[in-house]
C-alpha cells in the first residue's frame, strides 16, 4: 500500500533480522485475519496509529 515491492521486501528483512529494535514505532500487532477491523478501521478512525504489526503464522 503506497510502497515499492524492494522497500517492502527489505523492511520485512529488518524485521525478521531484528537488527533495529522497531517496538517504538509500532502503534499495534493485530493478526492477519484481523487486518479489517484492527488494521484498516484503526488506521482510518485513530490518529495515534502509525505503523500497524501484522503478525503472520510461522514465524519466530
């Protein structure tokens, strides 16, 4: 959503690397079969959330 496929494949490498601590920028981890109602409709309706985690099954 608005970035390029090689900046979104490298910020996904920063994170399963976890070379840079990204807990201070993240506003909230939601699930991905909650990327609707948590991800979207909070990133809409609450001006506090900036950067929403979606936490994917199978990882670390």
């Amino acid at each position: 959503m608005g970035y390029e496929p090689a900046t979104f494949k490298k910020s996904v490498e920063v994170l399963m690397d976890e070379s840079i601590n990204v807990e201070p920028i993240m506003t909230k981890k939601i699930q991905l079969e909650d990327i609707v109602e948590e991800g979207f409709h909070s990133l809409s309706n609450d001006l506090n959330q900036a950067k929403i985690l979606i936490e994917l099954s199978g990882g670390k």
